[in-house]
C-alpha cells in the first residue's frame, strides 16, 4: 500500500477568505420537492480505528432520492443560469412546477454537462424537474450502471472516446442559445456556473454547521477531483465566521493526483491519463481554475491514496451502516493513510491532531454502482447496499 503527500499545513493556518458565508442557496434547496438535511452520524468504531475522540459522518447517500451530494451544487447552478438566460430575473414563484411555467417563454431548451456519473444525473435531473432536455457526456469506460442512472432521468447519453478532461471539452462545445453548459469546472471564459456549484455544496457544510451548534471540528477531509467540493469545503472552515483553525486534509487517487502535482509545482499542473482509478468521480487530470486559488492556500494536507484505501474506507462504513461507494468513501481513505499509515505521528503533528481530536467525513456519495458496491464490501452488508 502506498501513497503520496504535501504538506502545506503553516500557509492553510494564516489564510481566511474574507468572503462572508453563502446561505442563499441553503433557502433554495429547501423549495426543492424533498429536501431534508443528510444525516450527520457518530460512527464509535471509526473514531477507534482512526485513534481520535469522535469521527462524524455526513451521510450524502441518498439526498433528494440520489445517492449523492451533487444535486446540490447542479440545482444551484441550473437556477442562477436559467436566471441569467431569462435576464437576470423571474417572477417570484413557489414551487418547481411555477418556476417551470415561467421557464416556457424561452423553451425549447436544454441542459448539457460532462460527467463520470453523479453531476450529469444531477443536472438531468434539474432537466426533467424543470421541463427541459438534457444531453450528458460521459467519458469511455463509464459503467452501464452509471449510463442507465443518467438516462433514468430522461436524459440523452453520449459516450466521448476519451478522459474526463476531453469530455469536458467536448461538453463546451454543447452551448448555444437553446442549451446551457452547466460544468463543475473552469476554464478561460467560463467560470460563473463553477462558483455557482460551488455555492451549492456549501449547503452541506450549513447543515453540519446547524447539528454542531458551536462544537468544534479538528480536521475535515475534502475529496478532490476538479476541486469544486474541496473548495466549498476550504471556503466554510476558512471563512470570517469559522472559531478557530480546522485543519483541511485533501484527498485524491493516486492515479489522478493533479492537486497535489499542482501544490508541488506551485501553479496549475495536469496529470495525463488514463485515470484508472476505481474512486471514478476523483478520476480528473486538470484542477479547476477557479477552485485552484482556495485549495492552493487553505487546504493543511494534500494526499493521494491507492484504491485499496478507499476499499478499506468502503467496508469501515458499512460496519456502521453506512452506504458510501468508492469517490464518497475516499475521504476517509484519506484519514486512514494519514493517521494510521507510516507517517501518521508526522501527520498528526502536522494536522494537530490527537487522542481527543473531533474529526469530520463527508460520505458524498452511496452506491452509485451497486454491483461493484457488493463485490468490494461483500455480502454481509447486502442489505445495507440495498438502502442506497
């Protein structure tokens, strides 16, 4: 088992965004039909293995009936798009059926994204909620089982021959007046709909914010793949209103490890694929351009881990009834090689970790592939991969 690291813990500890807290799109999801806070779980046996004082789990396996976070940040970005496609604003309305109505002036219209499974069902499921079409690209080698998710919700898949970062540029050439690019990541020219996702995903930080009620949390671990998530993650604990100093551990695959390439260069590097890594929704080549900034300068420790440590991270949950499939669980894979791997005393010197430390997971995903799911956690926890 191996993994590679940077550290980057005195420069996170003096940067704070002066940024003020986003709440908006918080009061946005609340109109969404369903909505209801994640679970934020106290997970005993985590706490034990990892040898800290309590390890909580934001449990995003099933957030608006998807078995992942990502409607979050996708329903915020279509919202303010759709807004600046109308003018710049619509009439006050209540629920989605009205918002659709006022839509129908400038219908048809469609959504486009680029995705390895989750963000494009997400964005194909604001489509079918708000009466438009959806045309999503996915990268060659995305599992059926992904695809058939993505057309479950009434959109068009097409299969780029290519990696993550080519379908991203394949999926840019889908805007036009009648479709809306809507993509986590940036590039030159493009980069409003990115902050707008990014804002969304705050909402999951409010949330844990509203069940901590003013506890501490020691350190949080952020996934990274274009780093929209890890940015949403940096931009709360690093904001004029966050008390003290959570330190921020960013994880990524070994395989596709542009962050930590990026902090060790000092800029914006890109890891060739292929990426092959079974944590698929981690699997990007490029840093965003615009999450890039946040991440270089407030995130303690970059680490990118092998599989096997999101495996382990797989099976750890579901002792505790935790559905979290291969990119949701990598974050704690990420606590496991830092705090119990080689270098965990350096680690937790580095993090200011100890004994009594309060340690935050955010499982962003259940399983999204439920066939590989059960070859990795085994029968035993059959019925719990039934729930996701």
């Amino acid at each position: 088992m191996t993994s590679d690291r940077f550290d980057n813990a005195e420069q996170a500890r003096r940067f704070r965004l002066d940024e003020p807290i986003v709440r908006e799109p918080l009061r946005f999801h609340e109109r969404l039909p369903g909505y209801e806070p994640s679970p934020l779980l106290n997970t005993p046996s985590i706490a034990a293995t990892l040898e800290v004082g309590r390890v909580l789990v934001k449990d995003e396996s099933s957030r608006f009936g998807l078995p992942s976070f990502k409607i979050l940040g996708a329903s915020w970005a279509v919202y303010r798009a759709l807004l600046e496609h109308a003018g710049g604003s619509l009439p006050e309305w209540g629920t989605f059926d009205e918002l659709g109505e006022l839509l129908t002036p400038f219908k048809p219209l469609s959504l486009a994204a680029a995705t390895d499974g989750n963000h494009g069902r997400a964005v194909a499921r604001m489509a079918a909620l708000l009466g438009l079409g959806a045309h999503i690209l996915v990268p060659q080698g995305t599992s059926r089982a992904r695809m058939d998710a993505i057309e479950s919700e009434g959109a068009r898949v097409s299969v780029v021959v290519g990696d993550y970062d080519e379908t991203i540029r394949r999926s840019a050439a889908e805007a036009s007046d009648r479709c809306l690019v809507i993509s986590d990541t940036s590039w030159p020219g493009y980069d409003r709909v990115p902050r707008w996702i990014i804002e969304g995903y705050g909402t999951v930080l409010r949330e844990v914010e509203s069940s901590l009620a003013g506890d501490r949390i020691d350190l949080v671990a952020a996934q990274i793949g274009v780093g929209a998530f890890a940015c949403a993650v940096v931009q709360h604990f690093r904001s004029p209103d966050a008390a003290g100093h959570t330190a921020v551990l960013g994880v990524e695959p070994l395989d596709a490890a542009c962050a930590l390439e990026s902090a060790r260069a000092g800029k914006i590097v890109s890891v060739p694929g292929p990426h092959r890594s079974i944590m698929v929704g981690l699997n990007c080549g490029t840093p965003s351009l615009i999450a890039w900034p946040v991440l270089s300068r407030g995130v303690d420790l970059f680490v990118a881990i092998e599989d096997e440590r999101a495996r382990e991270a797989m099976r750890l949950l579901a002792t505790e009834g935790i559905v979290s499939g291969e990119s949701g669980a990598s974050g704690l894979g990420g606590l496991l090689e830092v705090l119990t791997g080689p270098t965990a005393e350096e680690s937790r010197r580095s993090l200011g970790v100890d004994g009594d430390g309060s340690v935050l997971v955010i499982s962003t995903e259940g399983a999204t592939d439920p066939q590989v799911y059960r070859q990795i956690v085994g029968a035993a926890h059959e019925s719990v991969s039934a729930r996701g």
